[in-house]
C-alpha cells in the first residue's frame, strides 16, 4: 500500500493480539511459553490492531468454540454485543453526548438479561494517539466528564515508540525484566488483563473505536 507515495509513511501494529478466554474481558496477550489449551464451549475473543501514519483501527471477533447453534446465556450476549455497536454508531453524531450512548448501551444489555462490564471504555482515538480524553463509559462515573460529539471527530495511537506492544514482542529475557522497571517509573502504562467472576460469559465488541464487554446478569 501507498507504494507511489514520496514520504515515508509509517504502519504496522498499533496493539498486540490479544486472545480473552470466557471470564476474561480483554487484553490477554499470551506468551510463547503459555501452554493454555481452548476447550469445548470456551468463549473466545481475539483482537487485534494496526495503524497506517498512526491513526489505529482496532477490531475483534468473538468465537465460541462448537458446533451448531449457540444457545443460552452465551447467546444472549452475542445477541447484545451485536446490537450494541450498531445502536452506538447511529448516536455518534454532531449534538449527541457520550451520555446517550451509554444510556443506551444500558438498555440493550438489560433487553438481553445481561450487564455492562464496569470500567470498559470507548475512547475517543488521534493521530498516534491511542487512548484519547474524550470516551464512552459502559457505567455511569461522576469522574468522566460529559462531551458532545462534533463534526469530524474520528474515534481512532527505537521499536515501539508509541503504540502498545506485548511482552512477548521482546525477544531477550532481560528486555522482559526490565519492564517492572519501566512501570514502577513510569515511563510505560501497563494494560491490565481484566477478568470477570469465574462463570460469566463475555463478548468484546469493537466497531470505529467502540468497545464493550458484556456479561450476563447474575
């Protein structure tokens, strides 16, 4: 791509894939040492990312692993995390808040008998730039602040300069070491992996910048 363009134009992975089994919401991306084997049933969710001149798309797909019809409370949450980015992409539009979209999401997730999963939020993605200050929340928090959405807002970031990468991309050990280091300084943020209880079932949905994880209500 872009081969009779003068400049230089930067690409490649804007986010490492992640592979999220059952109660694990995302951000699971596992070494080459991780010896976990999918089973019958798993609820799978692989996401990944990459970016050209540093605006980042980011999609995921989830899989449950059998065969034939999904029935029950997985079906549920497929259904609501489908609906639900549908539903969110026709709100974000000039005049409309980050408010309405949450309101919304809320009432798919109670239609489908399921919950948001708090601390999940959409953000608002720049030029190189992954983690933007304007975002969606899943559950309401008086700490994020009210936006409305304006006219071409996009929601979109020596080896990674910027965007995030995995453990796993450091080939020597003692690269790996060094990363405690670096968070416990600061100068790199940690991704946390985020999991549910044991038993719930979620789904990762990401469609121009939107995510969310489901679960299904107790």
């Amino acid at each position: 791509m872009y081969k009779n363009v003068k400049r230089k134009i930067e690409r490649g992975v804007a986010f490492p894939t992640c592979v999220s089994v059952n109660n694990t919401v995302g951000h699971f991306s596992p070494l080459a040492s991780d010896e976990s084997v999918l089973r019958h049933a798993d609820m799978v969710k692989i996401d990944v990312g990459c970016h050209i001149d540093g605006f980042i798309a980011i999609v995921a797909h989830t899989h449950v692993i059998q065969e034939g019809p999904i029935t029950g409370k997985a079906a549920d949450v497929i259904a609501a995390a489908n609906t639900a980015p549908e539903v969110a992409l026709r709100l974000l539009r000039p005049g409309k808040k980050n408010k309405d979209v949450m309101e919304a999401l809320q009432k798919i997730a109670a239609a489908y008998d399921c919950r948001l999963v708090e601390g999940v939020l959409s953000h608002q993605l720049k030029q190189f730039v992954i983690d933007g200050n304007k975002v969606i929340l899943n559950v309401s928090n008086p700490e994020v602040d009210e936006v409305e959405f304006e006219e071409n807002v996009v929601e979109i970031n020596q080896k990674f300069p910027i965007v995030p990468f995995s453990a796993r991309a450091l080939e020597e050990k003692k690269a790996r070491l060094g990363l405690v280091e670096c968070v416990n300084h600061e100068l790199l943020q940690p991704y946390p992996v985020l999991h549910e209880k044991p038993g719930n079932l979620l789904i990762i949905s990401f469609q121009l910048g939107l995510c969310g994880g489901l679960g299904r209500a107790d």
